[in-house]
C-alpha cells in the first residue's frame, strides 16, 4: 500500500548508479520516482488507496494482509487492514519478525501452506477452520512468538505518554542527554538543539535492508552525535505493540528539513538496540500533495508516526528517543530502504516546555506504570 508509506527522496540509490541502459526495473522505478516527491497521480496509479480497498470488500472478495516488523511498507500493511475491515471486509493481517519478503516462522504451518488453506477455503469452499481462527496474528519481539488478536489496533491497547524532558538521564553523553517522564514539566522556555549538514551530518543508520530488516548494531556511538531522551529503568517489562508517535515543537533556520526518529531499547551494559524509526520531510508535514517551505525562525508543531512495531523492552531495560538531521546506510546493509539526504544544511531547536509539551506516544499492552495519565 504505497499510499502509507512516508518518503523523502532525494537521491539514488548505490546500486542504481550505473548506466541507464543497465539499469534494472527497481532502479529506473525509484528514478522516476525522485521526479514525483509530492503525493502527485503518478503516486495515486501505483498506490492501493482506501476507497480501493473499500470497492474490494464490497465485491466480497477476502484478503490475507501480510509483512514484517522489519519492513519498511509495514505501515501500509497495517492500514490496509484496517481499512478493509473498516468497510466490512473479511481479512487476516499476519505480521512476522522479517524483513522485505515472506513471512518467517509460521507453526504449525509455514506462511505458503497458511496461503493455501486461505485460498481453498475462499475459492474453493472448503471447510478447514481458516475462517474461524481471531483476524490477526502478530510476532511478538522479546518473547519471539506468535500471537493471534482479534482486531488491530489491539483492543486493550493503552496509550502511554512520554514527555521529552531536559532532565540528564545519566545515560548517554548526547548532545543533551535528556529523559522521557510521564510527568508534563511546567518550566517555559526550555529548548535543546543540534545541526545538519548533507556532507557531515550527523547521521543515525536506521534504514531497512531488504534482506536483513534493522541493524542489529549498538546505535549509543551514533546516538552521541545526535539529541537523545532516555526513560529510567523499567521496573517491569513493557509490551509495546501498534504505531509508536512522536509530537513536538520545532524551529529550523532553514527553508527545508528533515526530522530522522529513532526508538532504541537500552540494555543493562549499555547497548542501544534500535526498535523502530520515523521521518518526516518538514516542508511537507502539513501536505504531501504541495510543499510548503519552512520559514526560518518559526517554531511549528510536527506530528511523525513511527513504523508500527511488537516488541517488549525487559524489565531494567530503558527506552530511548534520538533524533537527527538525516539518515544514511552503513557499507554492510544490502539494498537499505529509507530517506536520500536533504541536501539543505540546518540548525534545529526541539522546544520541551510547558507551552510545548513534545511527547512521545507509546501503544502498550497490558497494565503498566507508563499508561498511568
């Protein structure tokens, strides 16, 4: 569903820098779409949107929605799904642990027998209890199993609200080592910063290989150079499951910007593991249709959703927010998804105060000392 997913083109990619009479059909695909940066009708002609989705489920037809946590389109998959239940259709929504490709890790059968049962059962009538297992099946991260829900959203999901804190967490030396409380601060005039350059950065590598999904790497060394916020130890395990959201105030000196989030989870030694990530084009946060350049010094409220995700961060564990400037691929990713560079230098300032309340929004499952409003 192309439709969901948020794009920041600017470039190419490293694999399509040949020449143009070798070039294979993703790359001539993804050159044609750096022409189309706004939401334009060459997007809308390659893109399943709601009332499409609305016109399948009238005609009766059921669909089996699936991805991967570790896939840069997950945010369509979800949607889709929602969407067409939404309009009365009969859908299943599976989410593994991978990346660009086949789901992993079925049981008691793989994800190509699951396709099987579906389609004998939806054309072919027959009865083998397809239709009767709840709608959606998830791969829960921590635990690593799978889990079947009846509804996506998960219907006793609670939103827990983190607020971005100058308070140090002790934690990182960022460029502020902030915190993530549950309690909203009543302090005015509070702002953290840091800059951009196309050439320099810094960069946080959070783009998705089509192969091997997220970096398994430690990110505190990117996470130094970046404006950090990190919660105290978790005294219990939190599951968080659904489309994380950040909310907060900026201001840029420039005309454009791009805003790269990134959600880790901080182990006992120190690792940062990153969980998800999010971007925004600010020039194109009010519109995706028309862009609308930034004017220098006006601080702006922006809304960026993270890639959905199922993952449970340990008890003693800490949650961590990053944010940069851009985004760029380490030599050893194969095929990474994600933003070009802006290639506008910025100085941004990120407000956190009582008249700018930036807040981190978490889909949590269960009871849990973070849902507490």
């Amino acid at each position: 569903m192309l439709a969901e997913i948020v794009t920041i083109i600017y470039g190419t990619r490293a694999e399509c820098s040949l020449d143009p009479g070798e070039l294979p059909a993703v790359c001539r695909e993804y050159s044609s779409a750096i022409e189309h940066r706004n939401f334009d009708d060459w997007w809308r002609e390659r893109s399943t949107l709601k009332e499409d989705l609305e016109a399948i489920a009238d005609r009766g037809i059921a669909a089996l929605i699936s991805g991967g946590w570790n896939d840069y389109i997950s945010p369509g998959n979800v949607q889709a799904f929602k969407d067409f239940s939404a309009a009365g259709g009969k859908a299943k929504l599976i989410m593994g642990p991978g990346a660009h490709g086949s789901v992993q890790g079925l049981l008691p059968y793989n994800f190509l027998d699951y396709q099987v049962l579906w389609f004998d059962h939806y054309l072919k009538g027959i009865d083998n209890g397809i239709d009767r297992e709840d709608g959606v099946l998830i791969y829960v991260q921590g635990p690593n199993q799978y889990r079947f829900e009846k509804a996506w959203p998960i219907p006793d999901t609670k939103m827990a609200r983190l607020y971005l804190s100058k308070e140090k967490s002790g934690t990182i030396n960022s460029l502020n080592d902030g915190s993530l409380s549950i309690k909203r601060t009543n302090r005015q005039k509070l702002s953290t910063s840091y800059s951009y350059s196309p050439s320099s950065g810094p960069f946080l590598p959070t783009m998705l290989s089509t192969s091997a999904g997220r970096l398994k790497i430690d990110q505190k060394p990117y996470e130094e150079q970046t404006v950090t916020w990190t919660t105290g130890f978790l005294p219990v395990p939190i599951e968080v499951t659904g489309t994380l959201s950040l909310t907060f105030w900026a201001e840029a000196n420039a005309v454009d910007s791009d805003f790269v989030v990134q959600v880790t989870d901080v182990a006992l030694n120190g690792m940062s593991t990153q969980v998800s990530a999010g971007y925004l084009n600010a020039s194109r946060a009010k519109s995706r249709t028309i862009s609308t350049p930034l004017t220098p010094g006006k601080v702006e409220k922006y809304n960026i959703k993270i890639l959905p995700t199922s993952y449970v961060f340990e008890a003693g564990h800490r949650l961590r927010l990053s944010i940069a400037g851009g985004t760029k691929a380490l030599p050893e990713q194969t095929g990474p998804q994600g933003p070009g560079l802006n290639p506008v230098p910025a100085s941004v300032k990120i407000y956190q105060d009582d008249l700018h309340p930036s807040s981190l929004d978490l889909p949590v499952i269960g009871a849990s000392y973070m849902s507490k409003q």
